[in-house]
C-alpha cells in the first residue's frame, strides 16, 4: 500500500504511526499538496492528505477514515477496544486531540500571513480552542483509562501527534505548564520507535 503525505503533516504522521507499530509494510509517497505541481487532488479530490492507496487500488482518505481502515485490517496491536462504545470513545478523545491539531494548523496558517491582514480574533479563538483541547486532554490522561493505559491505543497516537506538531511549529509554546500528565504521556510516547522514525525534519 502506498500513504501518500507529506513529512511534516500531524495527520500523516498519525497514520505512518499507526502502520509502523503494527508492522504493515507500506511505501510512502511525499507530495505536500500545497505544491502546485501535486498529485494529491488526483487521488483526493479535496486535496488533503493524509490519502491512502490500497494493494487494489483503493483509495481512502481523511486520517479517522484512514485509521479505520487499519484497525479493520485486524493487524495486532489493536488500537481501539473490541467493545463498541469503549471504541467510540477511544475515537472521541482522537477527535479531541485532531481538534487540537487542527487549531494549531489555523494558527500556523494565519500567522504566515502579513500582520496587516491576520485576523485577531480569529487567532484568539483557536488559541483559546486550542487550550480548551489540552486542557481536556489533561484531565483523560489522568484517568488512564482510554488514554494513558497500559496499552497504546489510537487516542495516544492522535495526542502524541498533536503535542509532536505544536513542538514542531512552536504556535504554543507554553502548552506544557501545568500539565505534567501529558508532559510525562509526550516523554513517553516520542521514545517509541514509530514516533522518533516519523519526527518531522
């Protein structure tokens, strides 16, 4: 199969995660869809990525997409529970953690234009979304249970991806006080081989 991304995308690097701790032999393909030459709107017609291309040719899309696909594969180690609601709510809490991400993208995307022509108050609400997320998150990794557990699960994944982007592009550089659980949960996380082999350049 082949992941089709880019190295420095959180949701990418969600998937290449998830591939490598399972084992799954894949090929990937780097072509940031931001570049005019890219081939990503011919297997997405939004033109995002992460995309995923199937050993038929399948094509799927969007990192949730993309990550059940994977776990339907039945590949060991499962990442979201048998039980069908601890699985939703595995899923719940990697929504919570992309939300996150896709606040610190906004971020990075609104920064990079002129200061005469960023939005304040957009800034302001993804900031305090932003927060809101970690703060969040904070609190679940403290129950262990779903995040934080004894087993990886696909909530870990997103979150390490999350705290990995926010590091990589510095929009919150104070994301870390005052929540040492999730310090501690990043530590432990970046340590793993499937997080130091996906760490962007």
């Amino acid at each position: 199969m082949k992941l089709i991304g880019s190295y420095t995308s959180p949701y990418v690097r969600k998937i290449s995660v998830m591939l490598l701790e399972k084992g799954i032999d894949f090929e990937f393909v780097n072509d940031p869809p931001w570049e005019a030459d890219s081939r990503v709107p011919q297997v997405n017609p939004l033109g995002k990525v992460p995309a995923l291309v199937t050993d038929d040719g399948e094509v799927f899309f969007d990192s949730p997409i993309i990550a059940q696909y994977i776990e339907l594969l039945n590949v060991s180690p499962n990442f979201l529970p048998v039980d069908p609601l601890d699985a939703l709510r595995v899923r719940q809490l990697e929504a919570l953690a992309d939300g996150v991400t896709d606040a610190a993208v906004a971020l990075v995307l609104e920064t990079k234009r002129e200061p005469g022509k960023q939005d304040e108050q957009w800034i302001i609400r993804q900031r305090e979304k932003l927060n809101r997320g970690l703060d969040a998150l904070e609190k679940h990794t403290l129950k262990k249970q779903f995040l934080n557990g004894s087993e990886l699960t696909l909530a870990d994944i997103a979150t390490g991806c999350a705290i990995g982007y926010l590091n990589f592009r510095k929009v919150a550089q104070g994301w870390c006080v005052e929540r040492p659980a999730l310090i501690a949960l990043a530590e432990r996380l970046f340590q793993r081989q499937s997080f130091a082999r996906t760490m962007p350049p």
